[in-house]
C-alpha cells in the first residue's frame, strides 16, 4: 500500500506539474511539446476547445487499444494520470501566461513539463498520447524503437502546427522545447552526478589498483583480457568512481606505468556500495 501511494502521489504531482508548463507558458504562445498536446493545441487555436478536453477525447481509444495489449493496472494509472493532467491544463488555462516571448516560455516551459513527466514516469505511469502509442506499436513489433517511435510521432506533430497554424517559427521554438523535455527526463533519471568507468591496461596492475584502493578509496575489479595483436594475456583493472576522481587515476597510473594504457567512458546508471542503491 505504501508504494502504491507513493506511486499515485509522483504521478498526480508530475501530471499537474507538466500541466503548469504546458499552460502556462506553450499554450499560450502556440507551441507544441508533440504528441496529442500538440494536436490539442491546434484545435485550441483553430476552434476553441479546451486543451484538456481535447486530449481526454483522443485518449479514449489508445486508452482502449492499451487495456487489452498493456493490462488493466498499468493503463488505470495512466488514465488518473492522464485525467490530471487533462483538468490541470484546463485549470491553468484560465491563469496569466508567465511569458509571451516564445524563447523563454519554449525553454522553461521544455523544462518544467520534463520535470513533470519524469514524476509521472517515476511513477510507472503516463500521460497517455503517443507514449502509449509508442508502447503498443512496441507489442506489436518488439524489434521497434520506442524512442524511435517517439521521435517520429513528435516531428509529425510539429510539422502539423507549423501547417496549420502557419509559422515557421513555431516550429523551430517547439523543438526547443521538446528537446529540453527529453533532456530533462535524462538528467533526473540518470542524475547530473555521472560517474565515470575506467580501464587500465598495464603490467603495474597490482601496484595501481592497491594507490586506487588506499588513496582514492575505491575499489578495483581485475579482468582477464588477452592482446589480439601481441599474443599476450593481459589483466585489467576496471574501476568505476566519480568524475572528480577520475584525474587523480589517471594521473597515478601515469606514474607508476609511464606506458600505461586508459580507456575511460561514461557509467550511466551505478548500483551498490560507495553508490546509489
């Protein structure tokens, strides 16, 4: 029961909270965050009807398709989080716009409907629209990208309000804020905090890997490779810290193998001891 409300309660704050950005700055100023907020937002402005409104209606039967292809409990949070979501717009609607200069309502509306939607995702929910769409297609043909799909969805979408509403601009500063959406949704669920993997390939490994230990207080793996040009068997000490770190490692290993060879590349998502859980 508590993690039930704890999901209701992301999803329902995410849902208003995307509502806010949505109303409040790209309504306002006719630009598009894609998918059926997009589509509502050009029967918004050709024949008046309420955007929230709109998007319940065109979810009716993705919320159909969706019962039978996703299930019963997913698709019921999607419709809360979506009727939220829908009357919120609604509400705002009716406030002052922050802004009307479509710069500045394209990048802080982009950032906080992306906060917005990650609540609601952090939730194991959706707002509906395509993101639902994009999963069922996925039902249908797993070998299909979801994202892919998204991306389509999204460019249709825009294309479709520069058509009818008839500005090229409105376009270009949608997009800005569709990418700020996807870039936010990144940074919240990997974090801003990256850490970094590193590979050390040298004879000095156990001399490396014990300063690793003592100095930066991280541990090491040691993996067996072998060198396809060299014939030779090699061991790698792997290591994964933050990116802080990072130059220090670098920089002992250096030292102590003035032939040393390092790889380092990011580590999106870290589990376990020294890290998240």
């Amino acid at each position: 029961m508590k993690k039930i409300m704890k999901e209701y309660s992301l999803f329902i704050l995410g849902s208003m909270i995307a509502a806010m950005g949505t109303s409040l700055f790209l309504l306002p100023n006719q630009l598009s965050s894609g998918g059926f907020s997009g589509i509502a937002t050009i029967l918004y402005y050709l024949f008046n009807i309420p955007m929230g409104t709109t998007i319940i209606l065109l979810n009716i039967p993705v919320f159909i398709l969706a019962f039978i292809r996703e299930g019963k409990q997913f698709v019921l949070k999607t419709i809360v989080a979506t009727f939220v979501f829908s009357e919120a717009i609604n509400f705002f609607e009716k406030i002052e716009p922050v802004t009307n200069d479509k710069i500045l309502a394209s990048v802080y509306g982009g950032i906080i409907i992306g906060i917005g939607l990650a609540l609601v995702f952090k939730g194991k929910s959706s707002t509906g629209g395509t993101d639902l769409i994009a999963n069922i297609i996925v039902t249908y043909n797993n070998e299909v990208s979801i994202g892919n799909v998204l991306q389509i969805l999204d460019i249709i979408v825009v294309i479709l309000n520069i058509i009818f509403l008839g500005e090229i601009e409105i376009g270009l500063y949608s997009a800005i804020a569709i990418f700020l959406i996807n870039k936010m949704l990144d940074l919240i669920f990997e974090g801003i905090n990256f850490s970094k993997m590193i590979y050390i390939v040298s004879n000095e490994y156990e001399a490396i890997a014990d300063v690793i230990n003592r100095e930066i207080k991280r541990g090491a793996t040691g993996l067996y490779g072998k060198g396809m040009y060299t014939n030779e068997e090699k061991m790698i000490v792997m290591c994964v810290a933050k990116r802080k770190h990072i130059i220090k490692i670098k920089e002992i290993s250096k030292q102590i193998d003035p032939n040393v060879f390092v790889i380092v590349t990011d580590a999106r998502e870290v589990y376990g001891l020294g890290f998240k859980s």
